[in-house]
C-alpha cells in the first residue's frame, strides 16, 4: 500500500481583531493581568459574512491549491465545529458545492467540541486506507461562542484549517491513536446560544488528563520517543496549557513554539490544534516529524504522527501561509464586536 497522509492543507482566519484589554476594559477588569494569565494578546473576530461554512469554504481552497486534484476527486467531506450555522441542515454539502466536490460523496457534520476537526482526519484516513475513497476532505472550523463578561469571552475566535487525505502526501499519517472519557468540562445545550464551563475544573481532570494519556499511549503503541518528533502541536484553548501539558510529557519548549498561533489569534475550538499544525507544515522541512494531540471538552483527544515528505518544498508555495492570515489584521472595539457576534438580542 503507497503512504497516505495530507495531500494539501488550507487555512483562513479573519482579519478582524479584538483586543484582551479592550474586553477587560469594558467589565471592569485588569486587562494587563488577564493578558498574562492566559498568554494570548488578541483575538479573530468574524466579520459580517463570515461564519463557520465561509471559513471552511476559503481554507478548502487553499487545501486545493496544494493538493493540485481535481476537486471531483473528493469523495467525502466532513467538517468537525461547534457552530455551525444550521442546527438542521449540514455545513459539508454547501462547502463541497462551493468548491465543485463530486455528487458522489460521503458527507457529514461532526461534533465533538475542539477535536471535531481532527476526528474528521481520522475518518478520511481509514476510508482512504480501506479503498472506499480517492481523496477526503476534513476540516475544523468555528466562529466560537464565550457569554459577556465570562472567561471564555477573551479566547473564544474564529477560523479555520482543511486537510484533504490520500496517497502521495506531503506529510504522511504514521500511525494515529485517540483516548476518551466521560468528563464534562465544556457543554452548550441545545438552544443555548453561549456554552458553560467548570472554571478549573478544565485543567487537571479534563484538558491535561486527556493530552498527556493519549500522548502517551500513543509513544508506547509506536515506540517513538520525544527526540524523534522535530515539532509538536497541542490543541491551544489558551496560550498557557499546551506549554504545561509539554512540560509534563517531556518536550522541550521549542518544539511546541511554532504551533503556538493562539497568541495572536485566541482558540479557535476546532481549528485550533488544525491551525497550528497549518502553521507547522509553513515551515518543516523533508523528514522532520510531527506530533498533534488535540482536544475536545466531554472529552477526549485524537494523537497523530505525521513525517513529512519532500513534496512539501513544492506544494506550500502554492497557498497564503498561515503567517500571512495571522499577521493580516484591523482591530475593533467592544461596540463593533457585539453587533458582529450577534451578542445584543432583541
């Protein structure tokens, strides 16, 4: 069997930015100190026609650049989100009509919080692996929701990455593993427009227990050991927990450094572990290797190995790099936020 792995990848992320100080100065609090705390600066804000399905649309495009397929050649799509702009009606069709996919298509929404997007990898991979699919379509995207004044409100962003799945990729899925339980750290009922949260509760049973097990687990099925990964990327629902869950795996700092996109751009829930493995793959070189451990509140984590192939020198140049997206931006203030997030209800 010829390797499978990532044939292209794409990325978008708004340019709309909004300050950490600018939504402490509005409640009242220390923006400085909140800033420190969670180490992100700013963050993604959707414009007016921006949602979920356009971000998924514009980094598919980017996906197809690389890829250089005939988009007919995709026979599945999946979009992992946490806010998809139809309670019934799926995100998938309307990116892969937008993008000219074929008819005959596996086609699915998928939720599972922050690691929908990477669930959605692991699906195209197996069908790929098992004959039934050409080429697969996963994509993490979200324009994610955080209630006024609460924690989540300085993270929550937007934005988005695609990875289309196949043979001769320019980084080849090695070997994947995923570890879940039922802890329910993050959840948003249905109709509730904003998700609630265990305030720390988050930390130590939830986010770390799930990166480090699956981590882990993953090093003891392969038998690769922290030398051998060049870089590695953790799902980022701030700037200070991936950092930890390095230190507590064994990583050195500067592996984690280049995924390290939430500074800049806030959480983006299910393209955030996505994000930066873009950003990764902007910068590696032929025969490095790469670690991704997502995550996903409820909660689980999906652990990747990707080497990267030569084709990787060619292909990138092909799309705007994440770099390009995160360094392209206009801030707002807290008014134009509120009407662009829809926060005031009549």
């Amino acid at each position: 069997m010829t390797d499978i792995g990532i044939v292209g990848y794409g990325c978008y992320i708004p340019r709309l930015r909004i300050r950490v100080e600018e939504i402490a100065r509005i409640w009242g609090a220390d923006g400085k100190n909140i800033k420190n705390s969670l180490g992100v600066e700013e963050k993604s804000v959707p414009d007016i026609d921006e949602d979920t399905v356009t971000i998924a649309v514009e980094a598919s495009k980017n996906a197809l650049k690389r890829a250089r397929i005939n988009p007919r050649n995709i026979e599945a799509v999946f979009i992992g989100s946490e806010s998809h702009p139809y309670v019934v009606n799926p995100s998938g069709t309307i990116v892969a009509e937008a993008i000219g996919v074929s008819n005959n298509l596996f086609c699915a929404d998928l939720e599972f919080a922050c690691k929908a997007g990477t669930a959605g990898m692991q699906i195209c991979y197996a069908m790929v692996k098992a004959g039934m699919i050409k080429y697969g379509l996963a994509i993490g995207s979200d324009t994610a929701q955080g209630r006024p004044g609460d924690a989540l409100e300085y993270t929550a962003a937007a934005g988005g990455a695609a990875f289309i799945i196949g043979n001769n990729p320019l980084a080849i899925i090695e070997d994947t593993l995923s570890f879940a339980t039922d802890t329910p750290d993050f959840f948003r009922r249905e109709g509730e427009p904003y998700p609630k949260h265990a305030g720390r509760f988050t930390g130590e049973p939830a986010y770390f227990r799930h990166v480090v097990t699956a981590t882990t687990n993953f090093l003891k099925k392969t038998g690769l050991k922290q030398d051998d990964f060049d870089y590695i990327v953790f799902h980022m629902p701030n700037g200070k927990f991936p950092l930890k869950a390095a230190k507590k795996l064994g990583f050195p700092p500067e592996k984690i450094k280049q995924s390290l996109v939430v500074k800049k751009i806030g959480n983006t829930y299910s393209g955030s572990s996505l994000l930066g493995l873009s950003n990764v793959l902007d910068v590696a070189k032929p025969n490095e290797r790469i670690l991704l451990t997502s995550y996903g509140s409820g909660a689980g984590s999906d652990c990747f190995s990707f080497l990267v192939t030569d084709a990787i020198e060619e292909r990138r140049c092909s799309a705007p790099r994440t770099r390009e997206y995160i360094e392209n931006k206009e801030y707002v203030d807290y008014g134009l936020y509120v009407k662009l997030k829809g926060k005031l209800k009549l």
